[in-house]
C-alpha cells in the first residue's frame, strides 16, 4: 500500500512523494534483549531501514489495541500509523509500558495514537 504525502515549506510544488513498505519482516539478530525486526521503506528515492524492536515477555493476547496489533504484525500496524502521518522512524520499540517511536536525532518520543 503506498502512502502520498506533500513536503512542506517552500517545496510545495514538487510532486508528492510516495512513502511505501517495500520489505520485511526480517528477523535481525541483535544484541537487545526480544526480538527485533527490520522494515524498508520507500520514501521518494530513498530506501529507509526501520527497526522494530519488541520485547522478551510480549505476548499479543496479553495486551489490548494498539499493542497487540503491533506485536501480531511484528510492527507492521504500528509502521503503517506512522507512515499515515508522513513520518519514516529509525526504530519502534514496542514495550508494556506502550509504543516509543525513535527518530534520527535520537530523541525518544511517544507515539500517539
């Protein structure tokens, strides 16, 4: 399914860009704790690589909406959310404590949903 979004700002001539999963899930071996999972993303030209990373003791039917969507899609609705707003993470961390959205500038950030 393929997202289209306007560029801001003085840009707003240009042709929307079509942002777009394109791959995954991929299983990734990393050193965090659970399991984690890459996503590519098209963005305009660009290939983007989003992280999910979903902790040890989640276990979907254990939690209500969006959690639990986000655990059975191994971040896939939680992806989709996120590219609906125009937004491309770095990574998503899904915890019991909720959903956090990590961007480039390596701030964490809550997601709202």
């Amino acid at each position: 399914m393929a997202l289209r979004r306007r560029p801001a700002g003085r840009h707003l001539w240009r042709m929307t860009e079509v942002l777009q999963i394109i791959g995954g899930p991929t299983p990734i071996r990393a050193p965090r704790i659970g399991d984690t999972y890459r996503w590519k993303v098209q963005d305009g030209s660009a290939e983007k690589h989003v992280y999910v990373q979903i902790a040890e003791s989640m276990r979907a039917d254990a939690f209500e909406e969006p959690l639990r969507s986000g655990i059975e899609s191994k971040g896939e609705s939680v992806l989709r959310k996120l590219l609906e707003r125009g937004n491309v993470p770095t990574r998503i961390k899904i915890t019991s404590a909720g959903i956090t959205e990590v961007g480039v500038d390596r701030r964490q950030r809550r997601c709202s949903f």
